[in-house]
C-alpha cells in the first residue's frame, strides 16, 4: 500500500469511527423535547446566566496558564534536538523562558495568584 492508500484507509476509518460515535449517541439519548433544550452540565440545573461575565482575575489566570501552556509547547521538540543544536540553543531557551517569566511576573504583580 503506497502512501495515498494508507491516508485513504486512515481517512475511511476516522470516519467510520466519528459515524459510530454518532449513532451510539443518538441510540443512548433520551428522548423528550425538555430533555433537548435545557441546559446540561453533569446532570445538574444551571445556577447562573450562560453568558454571566468573569471577574476580571479569571483572565490573569488564563495569561499564566497560556504562559505555561505555549512554554511546553515549544521546550519538547527542543527538547529533542537541543543535543545536536549545541549551545546556541540553551542559551535561546533560557531567552524565552525569562520572556515567560516576565508574563508570569507581571501576573503575580497585577494579583493573579492571590486568591482571597
């Protein structure tokens, strides 16, 4: 089997394991309009609006974890080949990780991670 065949082949099969999560869902559905239009999270009523606003330190919490996110991101493949980039690539790493050390410092100063 050549390249293109094996990419039809593992197309063919996502699709027929997207359709058969598709019919086990509607098999296991309950039926029922209310059941349908209410919303869902966990088997528990809602307490709050959908579109209830955040405090703003919400949004400081996710810059950290966008920090840190995009800092795993980027060291594993340098992580690979940090061995034949040499030194340079120690020295680029540690240039970006004092970059995402200045966001995590700005966030620990405007009080993300004061929680009281």
């Amino acid at each position: 089997m050549n390249g293109f065949g094996a990419a039809v082949a593992m197309l063919a099969l996502a699709t027929a394991l997207i359709a058969t999560g598709y019919l086990l869902h509607g098999a296991a559905m309950p039926t029922g309009r209310a059941v349908i239009v209410s919303p869902f999270e966990s088997g528990m009523r809602p307490t709050v609006h959908a579109v209830s606003r955040f405090h703003v330190r919400w949004y400081l919490v996710t810059l950290l974890f966008l920090a840190f996110d995009v800092e795993m991101l980027f060291m594993y493949p340098w992580a690979v080949v940090v061995r034949d980039a040499g030194a340079t690539a120690v020295v680029e790493m540690f240039i970006f990780l004092g970059a995402l050390m200045a966001g995590v410092v700005y966030a620990w100063r405007e009080g993300a991670l004061r929680w009281a």
